[in-house]
C-alpha cells in the first residue's frame, strides 16, 4: 500500500471504508506494518517494523493536514495532486493515519532475534 508521511511519526493513506483493512482498524485500531526497500534484490534491503494507533481520519482540521501531506508526496512522485473533495462528501475513498508507537528494524551485525527499538 502507498502511503505519505512528513515526520516518520505519521503515515497517511487512502483506502475504501469497506476494504477488509478498513474494516480491520474499525474494529481494532492497534496494527503492525512493515515497510521494506522493493526497489534493490531479494536479501540486500532493510525493512523498518513498526506499531501504530490506525484510523480512518474524520475531523476537518485533520483531513485537511493529511490530504496535504499525501498530496505533495503524489506530486513528489511525478502522480496528481490529492484535495478534499477525493476523500470527503460522496467520494469513495477516506483518508487514513496511522500513528506510529514503536518502530524497529533488524540490525544484520547482530543475532536475528535482537531488535533495536525507537520510541518516537
């Protein structure tokens, strides 16, 4: 999935409310993701771990910021810009944020099992 984030602490994304991950984080707002470099072969990446607090965003002052993060990565990317009207009223899809708790990533210096963890 492709998401936007300004500081590492907040990711945002877009998704339909009835997606099955959408459906997920109404029920269970706790989640753990992993974001890993795709773009170098298989075995040479790092991967960063993370747990987050997730939500479908609905306050306007909230949205608003988010859809502006998520816009400029768009834009950043060579994609088209993001406003309001694609995630509020009758669009179809709704803005997300996850909150970021604790982020790890596996250090290859030092046994598998071993985490080094940051708390943001």
């Amino acid at each position: 999935m492709w998401f936007a984030t300004e500081n590492y602490r907040e990711l945002y994304w877009v998704s339909h409310p009835g997606a099955r991950h959408s459906q997920n984080i109404d029920v269970r707002p706790q989640i753990a993701t992993v974001v890993f470099d795709s773009t170098v072969p298989s075995g040479t990446g790092q991967a960063v771990y993370m747990t987050a607090i997730a939500e479908q965003l609905s306050d306007p002052a909230a949205i608003e910021h988010g859809i502006e993060v998520f816009s400029r990565e768009s834009v950043r990317q060579g994609d088209q810009e993001w406003g309001l009207d694609r995630v509020t009223g009758e669009a179809r899809l709704r803005l997300y944020r996850a909150s970021v708790q604790e982020c790890s990533i596996l250090d290859p210096d030092v046994p598998r099992d071993v985490r080094i963890v940051v708390r943001p």
